[in-house]
C-alpha cells in the first residue's frame, strides 16, 4: 500500500508486485488559509487516512498486505511531544509566515527548517520538551502507536546534511535549535515498525503490517514514473515544470538551482523546479478547450511567436531570476500561433533545462518519462518529444501513492533493488519517438528564446553557449 498526503486530499492505493492495481480511495483534505498563512490540523490528516485506506482495502484480501509506506508535501512541519502527539496545527509548505527566519538561516520560505525555527521561538522555551515533526511522520507514528524516525527525503529541507547523514548540529545550534529537537533520520524504504492494534481497528490495515519510511510527494512521484536507473529523468509537467533525475553522485551547483535527495538505493535524485508550465496558458486562455486549441496549434510548427510562457513571476530553473516575467515575442496574428507559442516555449524551457543539468556535469541521457496533469495532452506529449530530440515514456499510472506502495515493496525484501521494483510495478502506456525533420525546425527558435534570455540577463553567458553549443553538436 502506498499511502499520499496531498494539499487538498489523501490517497492510498494497493497494488501486486507485478503493476496490478487492487484498490484505490481517497479522501478529501481542508486547510486555514490567511494571507501567507496556511495550516492543516494533524487530526484531519489522520481521519482522512483511514477513510482513503479502507476505501483502497475494499474487495481486497486484507491479510495479503505485506507493506506500506507514506509520502507527504516537502516542508510541510509541526510540533509533537516526545511520544509522537502533535502540539501544533501542521505548518504547509507554502505557509509564508517564516520568511524573516528563511532569511537569517538562508534558506527559501518554503523549508522546514524556517518553519521549525518559527514554531520553537514562538514557544519561548516554555512548557515540556518537544520535536520536531513531519507531515508525513504523524501518520506513521500514530500506524505504528509510537513515536518513529523520519526520512532522510522529508529531512532534506529541514537541515538534515545528506552527504554527511546527519544533522549539522553546529549549525542548527547557532540558530538556537538543539539536537533534542530533531528526530533520528533513517534512509527511506526502512522499517519503522509494524501497524498497531488500534491503528487496524481505525484504518482496517491489518495489524502487524510492515510500515516503512516514505519519501516527499516528488520523489514518490518520480518512483511512480520508472525513473530510477543512472540517467534517467522525470519531466513533471501541471502548472509548473519539474524534473528529477538520477546520479550516481550529486550534483553540485553553486546556484542552488539544483538540489539532491538521497534514493533509498544510494544514487542520488538531483532536481529543479521551474515557474514555466500550464499555469501560462490557463492565465492566457481562460476557459478555452485544450483540445481544440491543439488541433490549431498543429498548423503552427514552428509559431510565429516566440514565448517564454512563466506561470508566475520569476523563475527558479534553468536560472534563478527572481524579476523574471512571462513574454511573448513577434505576436503571432492567430490564437492557434499564440496557443502554440505558449506549448513550444515550455518545450523550449525544458530543453534549456536539461541543458543546464549537463552544464552541471548530470548524466541526462538516459530514459526521459513524461508525467503530470499535461501529459494527457497527447498532442503536448509529441510536441515536446519533438522539441527535445529524445525518446518519451508515458506511463499508465503515475500516482504518488504508486510510487509509495513501489517503496514498500522494496521495503519488505520481496522486490530486489528499487529499481527493479519500479520496473516490476511501473507499467509504459507507450513510448514517442522524436521525428527528426521537426527536431531539425525548432532549433533556430530554440537558439532564439536561449539568445532573448541571456540578452534579458537572466541566463549566464556560460550556460547559454553550453546550450548553443550543444544545439550545434546535436544538428
């Protein structure tokens, strides 16, 4: 069983070592939003819990759950006791009220460290001792009926040093957060005991069942996609752009565009997050029809118009720019041409991503998986593939709650490496082949968005000539 702690809803899903689905269920997730302010109350998580598990066990033998493990938003922190029981609402990872303490600890908003140096401050040091939690922590605990070590994915931004496997207690001490705060970290994919009596009786899991340490919802996500040998790479398209890949080391960037969690394998998942994505064409086309539009936007291979299609202000990856806007350059006359401006800018983007990443020294050419909301554009789907110049995998199922339910089966020992757990369990839908004539036509636009942002000073001369100069090597 894989079991996801989203924004807005819980999810579990059972599935077979072999890729069968058995059972599903969901439940439904409210928060307090308030300006930068959003919480979650730890409770709600935990009720929605057992309402998605039991929907997931319905029609299924019970007794042959072998495993679970829980994945849950990055950031996403609270206050417990020392037994595990929350004291405080669960801070979202999008809960803005931290930004002074992100500044003096040098770290985005969105961090758990910020958050948790937020939470012990405004306790003033009074009352018994407390911990640290994440989201997904709470739940685990309360599986379990006791208090659980974390993972070293969800750990990541709360401070936890991954190359040293440890928590940089120099460091943190300097912030005023003592070592008693921070749970134990384990690698993910670790037991973490077995499911209580009473956890079973609210949840309908049986108990005794292996419960084992998750991931964030983004790394869940790229298990969920297969991608997971040396090489490969997830490109996570909905609103905005994300891709995660894999690395026998990290991948280092002085930037700190990239980061790197740790797989439960050892490689490493470098990453990056871009503002590009969907969210530009819902601004530019509100209440359109997708599916006509790309009909139009066919004809317009390449488009008049040039667009760097940003779902908000400023950009993150493949160059950080925090007064970066969207634009559109040479306006094309028709809506097919500006809707298919908007579709190949985010190719263009996600090339000069992968770009950067080979700028960086990762390995980017093995397997490429497209998953998100946009790929069930299959129109998109080929697009990109074309603008790329690679193959694309798009799976059946790309589920976080898959990727967790992947993870327990490695767990539990009955998988072999992870790797092959996913390739076991990840089922391709179909594979894209890039056609070379239309690869061959958008590279001198390509070379135009790449020369527009660096003439705009927000890409590096180097990373703009490693671009062109790949560009060049591949035509």
């Amino acid at each position: 069983m894989g079991i996801d702690l989203g924004t807005q809803s819980v999810r579990a899903m059972v599935a077979t070592t072999h890729g069968h689905i058995l059972g599903s269920g969901s439940a439904p997730l409210t928060g307090r939003r308030s300006g930068v302010r959003h919480e979650q109350e730890p409770s709600d998580w935990w009720a929605a819990v057992c309402t998605a598990a039991r929907a997931a066990l319905t029609g299924v033998q019970a007794r042959r759950l072998h495993a679970l493990a829980v994945c849950s938003t990055s950031g996403t922190v609270l206050l417990t006791d020392t037994y595990g029981h929350p004291l405080t609402p669960g801070l979202m990872y999008d809960d803005g009220r931290a930004a002074p303490e992100a500044d003096e600890a040098g770290v985005p908003p969105s961090w758990g460290l910020a958050k948790a140096l937020w939470l012990t401050r405004r306790r003033n040091g009074t009352g018994p001792p407390v911990r640290l939690a994440h989201q997904a922590d709470t739940v685990t605990a309360r599986l379990t009926g006791g208090p659980v070590a974390t993972d070293s994915s969800h750990a990541l931004k709360t401070g936890y040093d991954l190359e040293r496997d440890t928590w940089p207690a120099e460091a943190m001490e300097m912030l005023g957060l003592t070592p008693d705060l921070f749970p134990e970290v384990v690698r993910p994919g670790t037991s973490l005991g077995k499911v209580a009596d009473a956890a079973s009786r609210e949840t309908g899991i049986p108990a005794g069942t292996l419960v084992v340490a998750g991931m964030t919802d983004g790394c869940a996500a790229q298990i969920a996609s297969g991608a997971l040998r040396i090489g490969s790479w997830n490109s996570v398209l909905g609103t905005t752009l994300v891709l995660k890949g894999v690395a026998a080391d990290p991948v280092h960037d002085s930037s700190g565009i990239v980061y790197n969690h740790r797989s439960p394998d050892g490689n490493w998942l470098p990453g990056g997050a871009s503002s590009v994505g969907a969210g530009a064409l819902t601004a530019a086309f509100p209440g359109a029809d997708p599916a006509r539009l790309d009909r139009l936007a066919a004809h317009h291979e390449p488009s008049v118009a040039l667009a760097y299609p940003l779902a908000s202000q400023g950009e993150r990856f493949p160059f950080r720019a925090p007064d970066a806007t969207a634009f559109v350059l040479d306006g094309g006359t028709s809506e097919g041409d500006r809707w298919a401006a908007l579709l190949q800018g985010v190719g263009y983007a996600e090339r000069l991503c992968l770009d950067y990443l080979h700028h960086l020294g990762a390995p980017v050419e093995g397997p490429l998986t497209f998953t998100g909301g946009a790929a069930r554009s299959a129109y998109w789907n080929r697009l990109r593939a074309d603008i790329l110049g690679r193959p694309a995998r798009i799976p059946e199922q790309t589920e976080p709650a898959l990727g967790m339910a992947v993870l327990a089966a490695h767990g539990a020992g009955g998988a072999g490496d992870l790797a092959g757990a996913a390739e076991a369990m990840v089922r391709i839908r179909e594979v894209l082949q890039p056609r070379p004539e239309r690869t061959a036509a958008f590279a001198e636009p390509y070379a135009r968005i790449v020369g527009e942002l660096e003439r705009r000073g927000w890409l590096p001369e180097p990373v703009a000539a490693h671009a062109l100069a790949r560009l060049e090597t591949s035509s």
